[in-house]
C-alpha cells in the first residue's frame, strides 16, 4: 500500500513537472537569427549529453538494474527533482530577504544560501525514494541512480538556461557545458552513495564500508556546490572544486567498476563487495 501511495505521488509530482518544464522550454515567436541561436546553443547540451547518457547506460547494466527502472529514474530526474528545486530555492531566498531586509550582502550570496542546500538534499531524496520503489539496496546501484537522476536534473536545467537566457543563447549553452563534466550528475551520484552508505553504516552495521568517506561523499558536494554559486567562484576557485567533485566521483568509480567491489555471484547476480589484488573470488560486504 505505501508504494502504491509513493508511485501515485510520483506520476502526480511528474504530472506537474512535465507541464511547469515544457511551459519553461516555450519560448515564444521568434525570428530566424535568433532560432539558429537557440538551435545551436541546444547542439551544445546534446553534444555532452550523448557521451554521459553513454557512461551511465554502460554502469546501469553493469550494476544489472533493469530498463524499467532506469526510465523511472531519468523521468524522476528531468521532471520531479527540478521543479521542486527550483519552487523551493525561490521560497527559501523570499525567506533570506524577509528577515534580513537591509542585508546588501544577499545580492551576491543569495544563490549561494539556497540552492546548493535544497537542490542537493531534494535530487538525494529522489534517488533514495527510486531506490525504495526498484526494491534496490545495493550502494553501487546507490550511486549509478544518484547519477541518473542528477543527470535528468541537468539536462532541464540547462535547456532553461540556454532558452531563457538574456545573452546570446550559444554564449550560455557553450559556458553550461563547459562545467557539464562536473555537474549535478556526479554531485547526486556521490552524494546518493554517501547518504545511503551512512545509512548501511549505523543501521545495519555494514563496518567493512570506511565511515570517514562516507561523511565525506554525503556533505562534500553540497560544501562544493555552496562555494560554486558564491562570491568566491572564481575560475582557480571553480577548477578548484571540479577538481574536487571529479576526484570524489573517480574514488567512488573505482570502487565499484574498478578491480574491486563489484563482483558476479555463481548465479550471475551482481552485488556489492571486496575483492583483494592476487586473491580470488569476492567477499560481500559483512
């Protein structure tokens, strides 16, 4: 009954962010200049999304999760987490400019004190609740649904950032995917498999996972995302922090897809484990 309940608040919440988004991506009459703009700004957004939408695909089969669910997880992305993100950051900095009125400082720190909280936490909470309703309990599978739906969140907002730019529309798409390598997608993956290895962690007692990289992938990426969007973003501040996302990203990558941790039982199952340069076999988490 409680799934059912989750899957109708589901396709209510998709219902709702499939009209909110399409409202957002009209753009109205335009001339012909000014299609070819927005033409070849969208190239751009597709030119990365071919290549990321090809390494998830490749890690989804790997991690053996199905066809069915990797469609609930993308339509999750594109049409549930964004809108409420983006509902939520316009409500929490109306809440920063009622109780501090005279704050000049919330002009440039404004973004800064919304989004990387609410978009983190909500794009977390969307895996977590696929998670739920998939069944799926694995922390690889944790971190590849992360993605997936960190990578739908992406590509709306991009597309609503090269539509309703005010600037010319090939100047935005170019610096959205300029920052693509190191976006939203990795930030969710990480931060989902932080999350949901704490869980492991203090719930269930899965001690073999290192408890200190956990705290690290969970929190990091919205530190990270909270420095991106302020004042201190600047270009060596910015490498800076992809720098940092990208080697969160790869240390979780190489847990998993690497030499170790994910491992095919006798029966073709994939599950989450250890394997030991120079041993064989695979030993599960305990």
């Amino acid at each position: 009954m409680k799934r059912k309940v989750i899957i109708f608040g589901l396709l209510v919440l998709m219902s709702i962010g499939l009209e909110y988004e399409m409202e957002n991506l009209y753009f109205g009459e335009v001339t012909l200049l000014e299609l070819g703009e927005y033409l070849s700004g969208l190239g751009l957004v597709v030119i990365y999304c071919i290549p990321l939408g090809l390494l998830m695909r490749r890690l989804w089969r790997q991690v053996g999760l199905s066809f069915e669910a990797g469609i609930i997880t993308i339509m999750v992305g594109c049409f549930v987490s964004g809108w409420l993100a983006g509902e939520a950051n316009t409500y929490i900095e109306s809440l920063w400019y009622l109780a501090l009125p005279n704050a000049e400082w919330l002009i440039d720190w404004n973004d800064a004190l919304a989004a990387p909280f609410v978009e983190e936490i909500l794009k977390c909470a969307c895996a977590l609740l696929v998670m739920y309703l998939i069944g799926e309990r694995r922390l690889s599978a944790a971190f590849v649904i992360g993605m997936v739906i960190g990578f739908g969140f992406q590509l709306i907002e991009d597309l609503n950032y090269v539509l309703q730019a005010e600037t010319i529309t090939f100047e935005m798409a170019a610096y959205r995917a300029a920052g693509a390598l190191s976006s939203h997608w990795m930030m969710t993956g990480v931060t989902t498999a932080g999350v949901w290895g704490l869980w492991l962690w203090y719930r269930e007692k899965v001690e073999s996972l290192s408890l200190g990289w956990l705290w690290v992938s969970a929190l990091m990426p919205m530190g990270l995302h909270f420095i991106w969007n302020s004042p201190l973003g600047y270009l060596w501040v910015t490498s800076l922090v992809s720098a940092a996302i990208i080697y969160l990203w790869g240390r979780l990558y190489l847990t998993w897809f690497g030499r170790t941790g994910l491992c095919v039982g006798e029966d073709g199952a994939v599950f989450d484990g250890i394997k030991r340069k120079g041993e064989d076999g695979c030993q599960p988490y305990n």
